[in-house]
C-alpha cells in the first residue's frame, strides 16, 4: 500500500515534471490562437446557418479534440516515430489515394473521404506524416547528406505525395509538402548547389505546365487555378470570383482600421467577405479587430515559430530537429501564405491560416504537430536534466 | 538502441547558421505583412471603410407618381396605375458571357422574349445612355416578378422595379391633348426646364404632359438600404416618401369632347372641332378624328403599330387636326373679310355692292356658290345669305397699299399660332404678295401675286391654311369686341384631394381696336345667317332654343371633295362660346359641318335634343 502510494506519488512528480518541461510559451502561442479561432469562427458565422453556433460548437470540438492529442504526443517520445517511417509514409499515400477512390467532392474537388461527424482531409494530416517520415529517411543517410542520389531520394518520397494531392486538386496543400521538402533538406545540412539544382529543376517544371504544355495542348493547371494567378498579378483587370474575392478581402481588412468595426463589420456579416470562416478567416480578423487585432493574431504566430526554432536547435537528436523543422516550415509557409493572400501579397491558393481557419483536419493536425514540437521540447529538457545528473 | 549520430553535438555552425537563416526569412516576412497591414488599415483606412460602405448600401430610387389630369368637373382624364417592369442593372450581370446569355435565355423563356433581341436592345440602350437601367419588359405579371425575385441566384442583374403608368380611361376621347411621357433624355437633363430630374426619370415628352410637366412630375423618393452580397436587402436605412405630382385641372369639358368627337366621328371621320369661352379663352373641348387610344403608348410600340397610326389610309390619327391642320376655311373666313372691309372705312354697313352672280376681275370669272345672284345687298344680308360676290369685290378693293384684308387676318391670328398651352401647334398661312412673289423668285409657283390671290382669300379659298382654333380665335375677337385671346387648357394646379393651389392665370390677349358697329353688324349678319330666312345654316338651327350666330363654310380642294366648315358662337346676343367645326370632306358647310355644331352646342348648353339633326340649308 506504501509502495504503490510512493509510486502513485513518484509518477505524478515524474508527470508533473515532465509535463512542466513542456514549453509554455509555446503553449501560450497556441492556447491564443485557439482562442481567437473560436471566437472569431463563432462571431463570422452567425447569420450562416440556421444553428448560429454551429461553426463555433464544431471548431471548439475540433480544437478540444486536438487539445487533448496535443498533450497526449507532448507525452510521448517521438523518436520511436522514426522506426515507423515506412509505415507512416505508406498510411500516407494511401490516405490520399483512398480520396481519389471515395472521397466526398466539395466544390470541384475531392480533398476529404467521409468519416463519422466529420469529413476528414488526409491532405491535412498529410502534411505531419510527410514531415515525419521524411525526417525519418534523412536520418537513415545522414552520413552520405553531400549525395546526389540522397537528396532525389528525398525529392521523389515527398514529390509523390505533393503531385497526389496537387491532382484532388489542392495546389495549396502540395505547395507545403514542397515547402516540408525543402525545410528538411536545408536543416540536413544539404549542399547549396543541390539548392541551385533544384531550384532551376523546379523553374523549368513551371515553364512546362504554365507555358509548354498548355501550348501543346495539354492542360495541367484547372481554369479556376489559373484565374487565381491572373487575378493576383492584375487585380484591375480582371473582374472575375478571384478578382472579387481579393478585393472584397482588401475592402474587410483596409475597412478594419486601427482598431476594427466590432459588430458593424459588414463585409462579413454581409458575406461580401467569401470563406471568411475558412481561407479567409485573417480578413475577419482585421475587419473586426483592425491593425490591433491583427497585429495580436500576428504576434501569437511570431511567438509560436519562434519557439519552434528555438525547439528545433535543443532538439536532443537528429531526427528531432528534422522534425521541428519540418513543423516550422509547415507553419511558417501557410502563416505566409494564407495571410499574404487576404492581404493581396499572395495569389488564391487555398491554404488554410493554421489554427484560425475553421476545419477539424487542419485544426487537429497542427496541434498534434505542436504536440510533438512539445515532445521535442520535453524531451531535449530531460536529457538536459539527465546529464546534469 | 539508435544510432551514434543520431546523437549529434548540441548545435554544430552549419546548423546554427541554417537556423539562422529560416529565422532571417520569418523576419522578413513578418516584416512585409505588418508593413502591408499598416498601410491598408491604418494609412489608407477610410478609403476601404468607403468601399465598405459602397459594397452594402444602395440608393434605391422611389418614382414619384405624376399628377393627375382631370377636366373642368373633376373626371379623370389621365390617371397613374401600378405596375411592374422588368430591368436589368447592368454592372451586376454576369462578367462572362456565356454567363450573361444564359440568363437572358432564361429570361427570355419566362417574358416570352427573344433573348438575342433582347440583349442587343439592353446594349443598344446602354450605349445611348451609359449607366441606365434598361427596361427588358413593362406591365409584367406580378407571379413572373415573384418568380424572378425568388430565384435571384438564376437571374442575377435582373431586378423588377415599381413602375406608376399613365392610364387613359376614356380612351379615345381627348387623346390628342394629353401627350405621352418618357424617359428624360439627356439633351432633356441639360435643360433648366428639367432641373431636378435625373437620369431614368420619367417626363412628359408631348402635349399637355410636356407643357405642365413641372407640376406635374412629382418629386422622387429614395430608399437607403443595406444589402448583403446576393444583393438581397437585409435592412432600410433610410427612406424620404416620394411626393405626388400636382393634379392639373383643365378647362376641358369630358362630355362636350366626347359628344364632339362622336359627331365628327360621325361625318366622314377626318375632321378637328374647337370649343372656346370667348371671353377667357378657356377651352372647353379640342378634338380631332380620327383619334386612338392613347393607352397603347404606355408601352412600347412596335414600328409596323405606329406607322399605320401615321398613315394616310387610316387618316393619321396621330395628327392632331385641331391646332396642326392647315385648310382653307370656306366662307368661314368673311367675318375676317368683313371686318377689314369696315375697320380699313372701304365700306360701312349700309354700303350697297351690287351681286349679279358673278365678278370677273382681269379677265377672270369668280362665281357664286350655286350660281345664284342675290342682287344689291349691304354687309348684314351679305354676310346672312353668304354673297360670295359681295366679298369677290371687297377682296378686290383690298387688295391695295397696306394690303388690309391680310393686316387684319394676321391681327385676328391667322398665319400664326393661338398660343395654346399645347407645344406642337402650328401657324397655318396667310397668303401675302410678298409670299406669293417670294416663291415666284425661288420658280416654286407659276406667277406671281395677283388680284384674284386677294379675291379668293376673301372668302377662304386658295392658298389659305388654318385650323378650326384659330378660326375660334378670329371669331371671338370680333364676339369680345377685339381681344385676341390665347386659348387654354390648364385651369388651376391642385393637390390630390382636389384642392386649389395655384390658379393658372388667364395669359394676357392681344388687343385690337375694334368699332363697336362693326362687331355689332357681323355679329347680326352672322345671327341672321342661322335664324333668318334665307340664312345658309337657318334650316339646322331654327327650332335650336339658344339663339346663336353662325357662318358656314365650303372650302374648296382641286379633285376633291370640298370640307365642310361651321364657326358658330352662342348665346346671340352676347355670346359665351365659340364654335368651329370642320369636316374634311363634308361637302357643304350647312350639310355637316352644322349640324355637328348644333350637337356641340346642345352639349355646351345642355339642350334636350329629340330628334336626329338634319343638315341642309343654301350653299355658302
């Protein structure tokens, strides 16, 4: 009885313990965000439904749900992922190929297969696996980083899936596999020239589908997808849905001011404002709270890859830091972009802002991400605490 | 157990350095967005907050409904009615045109319109009038407006709009006055005449509509709404009522038009009637026939319509005979002869000519009417049995330095216009050497001015043109002892209930100086035409209760049928009303000219008529 109370006690100290060696500011960063998410999905979807809080009883779900995920990876060692990598990255191309097999369409696109309650992204969860097995490969040639066929190696395993997602069509979740790529490549310590390679690959790759193959007759890039493009480099011009949708985002955010319109943000309440719950949730923001608001969101994000920097360079192996990252990457690249685009820097890709755009896919795969951000944090602490022992 | 380099030294410089770089980027990129957010919410703000405004607000343009017309006794003459009209805006049309013709297509389907003709008429308009807001189709059935508006996602752009239309509901009768309204054009909008009015509004384009258009037209109400991105209103923010046109009360009377109408309608169709106060200028009923319905003008017309309302065949009902005709008015035109003859002291009323039957002048042989001779006769029995040799002589003596006969037609008002408040009125002519000799110059006529030019003027043959209000005109200013009045038909301005505003003063007559005994001695020579024996209209009005004093007319027209002319005024002695009638082709005067007289007075003086009023009488 005193023995297993001494344990009892023992393992809440270790818990509590470990559990304080999680990162806080990271958890305040996120704990913000979600915050903000569920007000700010709550406040712009009232008059979009019969059911006001439908919007917002969903995203607090997701969010709880992804909580809880959150702190449960935030346990757990995340080097063992590394031995699952195979598996990871099959579970991968399989999520997505299973899209292309019973995936649900939503406008013109399957991106989401039909589960229970709610309909499921593997794009979005995707973008995790990929960092995680990835991570895993690279790890496995560490010694032979200045290779050419290590760095196509990796360029093909991450390649695949992104041309898979890109097909659904979601361009914008491709764009952060590529993005994942290039993170984990460049914190492998990957040569520069491999870099030049790349890049003039990747240019070439551009001519082709924008310029060469719609010449020869062979369409890659969907109509709306090259609108998108059009729309972002002459806004003027083009009076098209992007066109429109750019500047009503412009017409919300400018309108928004110093410190926001509160309940008289009409651009949103009047749904002049498109996906304001989703894509372009940023705008809401700075309708309703202006340059305050926004700065706030901005900061909470500044706040969170900062940490995930700072987790990536205490990492306490290769394959954690790899990981973080990737995960910082990931975050970093659909903070740009999304923002970017309701604020007329980036074209219409379609990316979510990670933890404020309403989606349960989105919503629980960042958090398990910063869930095993934390497990980097937690983890490198312990070792820490173990050599000082 | 993993591998050794997997435990890697804390942070080797290539890292530390890559890291470096990521945080450089992040940096960066925060750096650009709050730049960007700065400039968009704080610098350039209120700009957005505009746009904002622009996105959500629409001013929504409440017609004002004109005001009504209604005659001397307060009947409606033009009334409004309700409608809806089918318009499309254009800037919220579909950008592309696949688009855009697919909802014309369905539009097309629901009005039963052809969707090519239709947009090439929305693109037409919109060329002429940039900005508008095309009508697609009038009076539209109120379940295809709810149709449209339920299924706003299917008809973008395409939006009904409350219309108020002119309604006639005595049809034919008065047509010609009331004029039509239209959209404003924008030669219209630069106009001061127009100020207040906006591009789409509705103003009177002819007529009676165009000439009181000011009082008319209403004053536009506007609704401020909010609308949400469907367009679909979610709240009004502002309304101002639209306030109603005046009502504009004429001198028309309904039942004597309408009974004029009729009795011309019932000659040969083609013929025009004035009645007037002689001494106000009210008029009391102004037709011409054939007429139309001006109902058909509330929508849009086709071309083949409105070239058959122009034809010749069915005797232009459009044209408006009463102020627009121009005829030789028979022997109608003696009174005017009559009263140069006195007024230049050729002759007095006693001056005795002598009327064998006929005058031959250069070589020329003007006849009487019927080949009758009336012996030696002065003015009065002159004027009663209608000598046309008594006047052949005075249009001879006239025709002398000053040329009298053409001073006083002129004085009297003929050759220009009465000055109706009618806008499309027109002066007719009065020959006059310099006329005559003006187009001898120009080879447009065979000779120049003669005497007979002069001699058949004399009794309204010839060259003459005018028209049955300026022979009222003429008649009474010699009835009023010479004031030359300008005929009208407003009365008074009113608010809806009837109540006076603004009495529409009496425009001033033109004075001519008239001797007593030269009124006195027509009037009596006119009198006697209608009651004495041997008077040419005496057969149709002996048994009439009012006395009047009436001439006949027979205008001649080479290779047609000669037109019929009556000019009467009652009461005799002291008369209130002129009369002029004419028939295009009613033969002579007496014939039916005067009996459609004697049904007009009957009107204008509610006289119980029993039987049917035979015409007949001597040849004028």
């Amino acid at each position: 009885m005193a023995a297993s109370t001494a344990t009892a006690v023992k393992d809440f100290r270790e818990s509590s313990e470990r559990f304080l060696r999680i990162d806080p500011l990271m958890l305040l960063a996120t704990i913000g965000l979600i915050a903000a998410s569920i007000y700010i999905v709550g406040t712009a979807t009232q008059d979009d439904r019969a059911d006001a809080n439908y919007f917002l009883y969903r995203q607090a779900a997701y969010a709880g749900v992804g909580f809880v995920l959150m702190l449960l990876i935030s346990r757990f060692d995340y080097s063992r992922l590394r031995e699952w990598k195979l598996g990871i990255y099959a579970f991968l191309i399989g999520s997505i190929l299973l899209v292309y097999a019973m995936g649900v369409s939503a406008r013109g696109s399957k991106r989401a297969i039909s589960v229970p309650f709610f309909s499921f992204q593997p794009s979005e969860l995707g973008k995790l696996l990929l960092i995680v097995a990835l991570a895993g490969f690279m790890v496995d040639r560490i010694r032979r980083l200045g290779d050419r066929e290590t760095t196509s190696r990796m360029v093909l395993l991450a390649v695949v899936p992104a041309m898979l997602v890109i097909g659904q069509p979601d361009l914008g979740s491709g764009l952060v596999y590529i993005a994942i790529l290039v993170a984990i490549l460049f914190i492998a310590g990957t040569p520069w020239t491999h870099f030049a390679a790349l890049t003039g690959l990747a240019a070439a790759a551009i001519v082709v589908v924008v310029i060469a193959a719609p010449a020869a007759g062979v369409e890659v890039l969907k109509p709306y997808q090259k609108d998108r493009l059009t729309a972002f480099l002459s806004p003027g011009e083009n009076q098209g849905k992007e066109a429109y949708q750019i500047n009503q985002s412009l017409t919300a955010i400018g309108s928004g001011g110093k410190t926001g319109r509160g309940d008289e943000a009409t651009q949103t309440k009047l749904d002049f404002l498109p996906e304001h719950h989703t894509d372009f949730v940023f705008s809401v923001v700075g309708e309703e709270f202006g340059f305050v608001g926004a700065a706030l969101v901005l900061s909470l994000f500044a706040l969170l890859i900062w940490r995930a920097l700072r987790t990536l360079t205490i990492a306490k192996n290769f394959y954690g830091a790899l990981v973080a990252g990737g995960i910082t990457a990931m975050l970093m690249f659909q903070v740009f972009v999304n923002v970017g685009m309701t604020i007329g820097i980036m074209p219409i890709t379609g990316i979510p802002l990670p933890l404020v755009s309403y989606g349960g896919s989105s919503v629980i795969t960042t958090l398990m991400a910063i869930g095993l951000l934390q497990s980097i944090h937690a983890q490198a602490r312990e070792t820490a605490a173990v050599k000082r022992l | 157990m993993y591998l050794d380099n997997e435990r890697r030294p804390t942070l080797t410089p290539q890292l530390a350095f890559r890291v470096a770089v990521i945080g450089g980027v992040a940096l960066v990129m925060f750096a650009i967005i709050f730049f960007r957010l700065w400039y968009l919410q704080v610098l350039s703000g209120d700009n957005y907050v505009a746009a904002a405004r622009e996105n959500r607000v629409r001013e929504i343009k409440i017609e004002a409904p004109r005001g009504e017309i209604v005659d001397r006794h307060g009947v409606a003459l033009v009334e409004n009615r309700n409608s809806l009209s089918i318009k499309v805006t254009p800037d919220k049309l579909p950008a592309k045109r696949a688009d855009r013709e697919e909802v014309y297509r369905r539009l097309g389907k629901l009005l039963g319109l052809n969707p090519r003709r239709m947009e090439r008429r929305v693109e037409r308009e919109l060329k002429a009038l940039p900005y508008s807001k095309p009508t697609i189709k009038q009076d539209v059935n109120p379940n295809v407006v709810a149709f449209v508006l339920e299924r706003q996602e299917e008809f973008p752009g395409v939006e009904p709009e409350r219309e108020s239309l002119r309604e006639y509901p005595h049809g034919l009768i008065g047509a010609h006055l009331f004029g039509q309204v239209g959209e404003v054009s924008p030669q219209e909008l630069k106009d001061t005449r127009f100020s207040g009015v906006s591009m789409g509004d509705r103003v009177g384009k002819a007529g009676i509509e165009a000439e009181y258009d000011r009082f008319l037209r209403g004053r536009n109400g506007a609704a401020r709404v909010e609308v949400d991105a469907l367009g679909k209103l979610t709240k009004t923010l502002r309304r101002v009522q639209p306030a109603q046109g005046k009502q504009l009360r004429l001198s028309l009377d309904l039942n004597v038009q309408r009974v004029g109408q009729q009795a011309l309608a019932g000659g040969t169709g083609r013929g025009a009637f004035a009645v007037m106060n002689v001494r106000n200028g009210e008029v009391v009923a102004l037709g011409s026939q054939p007429s139309f319905d001006p109902n058909i003008f509330t929508k849009p017309i086709s071309q083949k319509r409105l070239d058959a309302l122009n034809s010749d065949a069915l005797g232009k009902p459009l044209f408006d005979r009463a102020i627009q005709g121009g005829y030789p008015t028979g022997s109608t035109f003696k009174l005017i002869t009559a009263t140069a003859a006195l007024q230049s002291g050729l002759i007095t009323p006693a001056t005795p000519l002598s009327d064998p039957g006929s005058l031959t002048v250069g070589g020329v042989t003007f006849e009487n009417a019927g080949g009758v001779a009336h012996g030696v006769l002065s003015l009065i029995p002159a004027l009663t049995v209608s000598s046309d040799v008594f006047f052949y002589q005075l249009g001879r003596d006239l025709n002398e330095k000053g040329m009298p006969l053409q001073l006083w037609a002129h004085r009297l008002g003929i050759g220009r216009r009465t000055g109706i408040d009618l806008p499309a009125e027109t002066s007719g002519l009065l020959p006059t050497p310099r006329w005559r000799d003006n187009l001898f110059k120009k080879k447009l006529t065979d000779r120049p001015w003669s005497v007979g030019d002069n001699i058949n003027l004399s009794v309204g043959q010839g060259d003459l043109q005018a028209n049955p209000l300026q022979m009222a005109v003429a008649y009474a200013a010699i009835a009023n002892g010479g004031r030359v009045l300008r005929p009208r038909l407003g009365l008074r301005i009113e608010d809806a209930t009837g109540r006076a505003l603004q009495e529409l003063d009496a425009p001033t007559a033109r004075r001519v100086k008239l001797a007593p005994e030269t009124r006195n001695s027509i009037l009596e020579g006119l009198h006697g035409a209608a009651s004495a024996p041997g008077g040419t209209s005496t057969p149709v009005f002996q048994d009439f209760p009012i006395p009047i004093a009436g001439k006949t007319g027979t205008a001649e027209h080479v290779g047609k049928a000669d037109q019929s002319w009556y000019v009467a005024l009652a009461p005799y002695p002291n008369p209130r009303y002129v009369v002029a009638v004419t028939d295009e082709a009613g033969g002579f005067g007496a014939d039916t000219a005067a009996p459609m007289t004697r049904r007009i007075l009957a009107a204008l003086f509610d006289v119980k008529e029993t039987g049917l009023v035979q015409g007949g009488g001597a040849p004028d």
